[in-house]
C-alpha cells in the first residue's frame, strides 16, 4: 500500500480480517493503472490464512488442485 502510494497508483476495494487468530488484507489496482490487468494485491500474518478467510471459495480452489 505504501509503495502504490508513493508512486500515485490508487486503489480500491481494501478488506482486512482475521481468521484462525491471524490478520490478512487485501486491496486491487484497476486495470486502467496496469495495461488493462486486474491485480490483487494481499498479505497474509501467517501463510495459509488467506485461503482459509472467506473471500475465496474452496470450490474455486478445489477446481486449481489446492488443497485444506
């Protein structure tokens, strides 16, 4: 977040949460700032936590071979 600000590049749409006791956020660039790319941009306290918030259905990660 600090380096998209220091450069001037927005964002939008930033969540915050915690699950399994660890805090993980995200937040996206829009596609007119990268060449008409989304990009997501997250991080997670503790690795694994994001696949296991509420933001990304296990049937999506089911269907790319992840794993619980």
């Amino acid at each position: 977040m600090a380096a998209c600000e220091h450069h001037g590049v927005p964002t939008f749409g930033e969540n915050d949460g915690k699950t399994d006791g660890a805090r993980w956020r995200d937040n996206f660039i829009h596609p007119r700032h990268t060449s008409g790319i989304l990009v997501q941009l997250f991080w997670e306290e503790r690795p694994g936590v994001w696949s296991h918030s509420d933001k990304i259905p296990w049937t999506a990660l089911r269907k790319a071979g992840i794993r619980e």
